[in-house]
C-alpha cells in the first residue's frame, strides 16, 4: 500500500496503493511473534478491525488485498417536478428518531429565470423525507417564494437572498448537542462558509462565527466518537482544485489542518490513461469537447467520515477533457477511496480506481458523468448506504433533456471496504499482540466456498485455543474457542482462510 504524507508546507503527496483485484501479499513475511516484552495493542470491545494497512498484522501468507465496490441501486431522489432540472447532494441523509424520518437536503437548479440575475435560472436548497430512505416525499415548507408560489420544498435562512447567498450544501445531525435548537448543524453560503444551528433542520439562524474560506465546494460530517466536526472546503492546489481539512468541538470555533488533500503528478498520469479508455469505451456518455493538451486532474469534493478507527475520505477526482468557451472545462468523475488515521496523513486505495464510477448510457442511468460523494453513507443494519450525486453530463449534449442530476444510491456490505482474500490454497494471518478484551469475538466472512478456521496464540507462537472452522457468508460469524483466554497474558489471533475473504474482526459484549 502506497502511503501519503504531508509535508511543511501541507501538500499531500500520495502514491500508488492496493489493487481493486487481488494484487500483492499482505505486509511483510516474519516468521515470529514480537517479543514477549514488547508492548501489546489495544483493541477495545465493539471495535472492528480493518484491514487497510499492515499495522495490526504481525505476519501474512498467501493473502491479497482487495477493494470492494459497493453494488448500485440506481436513482431514488429524482427531479419530478416540472421545474426542477437537477438534484444534487453532499449531505448524508439523517435519521431524527422522534418522528421516525430520514432527511436529506439537495442543491436544487430550475428552469425558472432568476430576477435578481440576468441570464439565470433560479437555483437553491431544497428537502425531502423518506420512511425507509427509498421512498422520498417533497414536503412544501412555504419559505421562499419561487416563480410566485410559496408551495415547493426550498429552504430559506434568508427569503431575500437567491443563488449563491442562499446556498446551504452541508448539514449533519448532531444528537448530542444538550441544546434542541442547535440538534442540525450546516454551513450558509456557496463562497465561504457560514456556520449556523437549528432544531429541524428547516428552521436556521446563523452563528456569531467567523465565515469559513471556500469556493463553491465543500463536505460536512460529524465524528461522533470524538465529537468532533469535521470539514472539506475548496481552495487551490498544484493542479486546480484541492481541499482544505478544518475540525471544530463546537461547530463555532474551527481548526485548520494544514492538511491539502489535492491531486499530484500520479493522477495526472492516470487521467490520461482514464480519460483514453473512456473515449475509446461507447458504452459511456462521451465528453463534448475534447484536447489533449488540457488533459488534467484534480479534486472535486472530499467527503470524510469517521469509521471505527479510522477516518475514510471519498475524493471525486475531477477529469477534464478540454476547455469550453465559457472558460470552464469539459470532463467526468471518479469516486474513489482513501484512509486516514489522523485526518493529516493518507493513503488512497484501490491503486486509486474508482470506488465508484460512472454507469453506461441506458435510460435510468443518471451518474453517467458528474459524481459527486456524500459525507459519510447510512450505517443500515449489515449494510452500508451511499446517497451520492449522479449526473448525465457536464456539457449538454444536443440531444440531451433537460433533466440532469439525481440522487443516487450505492450499497456496500458493513466494513466491506478491503477485505483479506485466499483461493483454493489456503492463506494465513497473525495479528500483532493484544490482551483479549472483555466479549466473544466476532468476524465478518465470506466463506461460502471455503472456510476460516482461528487460534488463539502466546507470545512464543504457541496455540493456546482452537476454533470450530467457520463457513457461509456471515457477516457477524461468533467465533467459538474451545477453551477461554486469560485476559491478563498477550496473546494474538492466528487466522487460516481458505477459498474465503476476511473482511474485519471485533469483540462484543453480550
């Protein structure tokens, strides 16, 4: 895995990393445990543990690290009305318990002339609810007049201002906020950031806090387990776009980083490669303009979110295919992944494919082009759910609709990110040392052509417990020793896996 690191000056430099099919073994071979002297790690019960990088693996043997995409399920917030043309995202939908609801906010564009500028289209934030986060309703909220009615689903802190005032592209939940008036959180404004609270999420006031610097990009998301905000905001790079990583305890005072996650030389190389394959691939929506020498990539927007242990960022790496008369550029997206442990130092995965890319042209496709991420997906059971941005094309095509942008749903397995994979010869894994936690331990599988079998070691690489061999895809398989562990001695996990791929490992209570 190819690792990032920031420099003095804050640029982040990235290089290659793991392959999306099975490339390479895991981590370096050493044939013994750490010294018995040696400290352990902690693992905390209910924690999972990942398998982004080697830090927790003492040893590894014919294993391979694979990048999983999370399965598509097409649109499911789409413009329905007769004005609306285009519907996009940045936010994760949030779940208010009280009325048993998600909710999402969505920058929405229109058909309808602006009256406050020439040429324009009215444009603005808008909000939807959903049951069960398939189904999704437009409530009229009556707070900003639009083409003279007051009967659409707009959101207004200000009524007086139009598009970019009144842009509102971030909003989280924060259900730990002692103060019901400030339960949703956001940012106010396209072009900077002004930090403001609300106790629904439809209902604002800004904060006594400095604006935050941006362009017309940003992210949003909210680490629970640190309570701790955490955002993305757009400024420039060595290659075009790039963003800025500030965090904030109280939503008011915030910290930058001076951390630039941006685009480097490798992209630039793999734009080429990308934007080259995709012209010669029919199956996909095609640029309008297209040159060579303005071949260029850099990034969109970052979501970041919080994730056991780690931070996961979801760059959309812009690719641009040539410019445009109105001095913009032509081009596509890429989604893909990156993992932090420190919101500072970053490591893409997947050899930097894409964690989710663009569908064919076929008539429900709308993230044919544009692909804009969430701030973080909805934790669904088993499930992880991506509410992502889809759009048809950046340049309309002549003989495109006017119906642009959707919000689009991906799904992807709980913590099915990478995952550790053997074929029919069995591969094997010893993690570093650690003192059992309280809990049974837990692993996420998938076994269902093969087995996992585990033991539990000492220090001197000596089997202390042996478990029955785990088969099927189980995505919280227990784990059942045939003797206890002392939970005063290091020990370590020694995994056999066969014809199966290991995606985490966890203790729970009860």
């Amino acid at each position: 895995m190819g690792r990032s690191h920031v420099s003095r000056r804050g640029w982040l430099q990235s290089t290659a990393s793991l392959g999306v099919a099975a490339v390479g073994s895991v981590g370096p071979q050493r044939n013994i445990l750490r010294a018995a002297g040696a400290p352990a790690m902690g693992i905390v019960s209910g924690r999972r543990q990942l398998f982004f990088d080697d830090a927790h693996i003492q040893e590894s043997r014919g294993l391979t690290r694979t990048m999983h995409q999370p399965v598509k399920r097409g649109a499911v917030v789409m413009p329905d009305q007769s004005w609306e043309t285009s519907l996009q995202t940045r936010c994760v939908p949030a779940w208010d318990e009280r009325r048993g609801i998600y909710k999402l906010w969505m920058i929405t564009s229109t058909n309808l002339p602006d009256p406050n500028t020439k040429g324009a289209t009215i444009a603005g934030t808008t909000y939807a609810e959903s049951e069960d986060g398939i189904v999704w309703r437009k409530p009229v909220l009556r707070q900003w007049r639009v083409n003279g009615s007051l009967e659409n689903n707009f959101v207004a802190v200000n009524p007086q201002h139009s598009w970019p005032q009144n842009g509102i592209e971030n909003v989280v939940c924060d259900p730990d906020d002692p103060d019901p008036a400030r339960r949703y959180k956001g940012f106010y404004g396209v072009h900077g950031r002004r930090p403001m609270v609300g106790p629904d999420g439809v209902h604002w006031r800004l904060l006594e806090a400095p604006k935050l610097p941006s362009s017309d990009e940003s992210n949003l998301s909210y680490d629970r387990r640190r309570r701790t905000f955490i955002a993305t905001l757009k400024r420039g790079g060595p290659h075009g776009r790039s963003h800025a990583i500030w965090s904030s305890r109280d939503f008011s005072n915030w910290n930058n980083l001076q951390t630039l996650f941006h685009a480097d030389q490798i992209d630039q190389q793999r734009a080429v490669e990308n934007i080259n394959a995709r012209l010669a691939d029919q199956r996909f929506q095609q640029p309008v303009h297209r040159r060579p020498s303005d071949y260029n990539a850099d990034i969109y927007n970052l979501g970041i979110f919080a994730y056991e242990d780690w931070y996961i960022g979801m760059p959309a790496v812009y690719h641009a295919t040539g410019k445009v008369p109105s001095g913009n550029t032509d081009g596509f997206h890429l989604i893909q992944l990156a993992c932090s442990r420190d919101l500072r130092s970053w490591e893409r995965l997947g050899d930097r494919r894409p964690f989710i890319g663009p569908s064919p042209v076929t008539p429900n496709a709308w993230d044919r082009v544009q692909l804009l991420p969430p701030s973080a997906p909805v934790v669904r059971g088993d499930e992880l759910w991506f509410y992502y941005t889809g759009i048809k094309y950046r340049t309309r095509p002549a003989d495109s609709d006017e119906k642009a942008g959707a919000v689009c749903l991906a799904v992807l397995r709980r913590d099915g990110f990478v995952s550790l994979d053997a074929g029919a010869k069995a591969g094997s894994l010893t993690t570093t040392l650690f003192r059992w936690p309280s809990g049974t331990l837990h692993l996420n599988v998938d076994a269902s052509q093969g087995e996992v079998r585990v033991d539990v070691v000492d220090a001197d690489g000596r089997v202390l417990s042996r478990s029955k061999p785990i088969h099927g895809n189980r995505l919280s398989a227990e784990v059942s020793l045939e003797s206890p562990i002392d939970p005063n001695r290091p020990v370590a996990l020694q995994l056999m896996v066969r014809a199966a791929r290991l995606y985490s490992y966890w203790f729970a209570d009860g």
